[in-house]
C-alpha cells in the first residue's frame, strides 16, 4: 500500500489538484521521471489506485523490490537472462496466435 506522506500535492487556483510521487534525497533528476495524477472532485482514494497502477506498469515496486538486498553479479546476469527468455517466449506465443513466425 502506498503511503499518503510519499507524495507532494498541488494546487493551482480551481485546477483539481495533481499528485506527483516525490524520491526522498533525489539529487540526480535526469534520471526522474515524473508520474501525474489528477484528482477529479475530490477523490483521493480513486487517484491512489490509479497512481499505483502506473507506478506498477512503469516497474517502481520491482526495482524497490530489487534493491531491498544485495544482488550477485551471477544472480543479476542469470534473472536477465531469465527475464529476456519470458519475454522471447511471450513475443513467440503472440506471434504464432497472430498467425506469424
């Protein structure tokens, strides 16, 4: 679940207000890519939900995930591979329903 005090809120005038999800101790913000959210009439829980399901689909949680313990090199190279086998297997499987090879 996602923390409310991890985000900085917005407002400009009659604007609904934006959430914007904020890295504690960012120095290097090239690397930052911003999330936006809008809050339609007040709605926090809604926007919540759709915040964290784009932080999902960009992959915030995994690389959180990642980096909550120390990664061999060994295990880092053999989880890529693993992960660029699944997604030749699943271009594959789309391939092959779409009627192509």
């Amino acid at each position: 679940m996602l923390r409310r005090d991890a985000f900085f809120c917005t407002e400009f005038g009659d604007q609904p207000a934006t959430f914007r999800l904020v890295e504690k101790g960012e120095s290097n913000l090239k690397e930052f890519s911003s999330l936006e959210v809008k809050v339609v009439g007040n709605d926090l829980e809604k926007a919540m939900k759709v915040l964290k399901r784009k932080l999902q689909k960009d992959g915030v949680f995994l690389r959180l995930k990642a980096k909550r313990s120390y990664e061999k090199p060994s295990e880092c190279r053999r989880r890529k591979r693993r992960e660029s086998e699944r997604r030749q297997r699943t271009k594959q499987f789309k391939n092959a329903r779409r009627g192509r090879y």
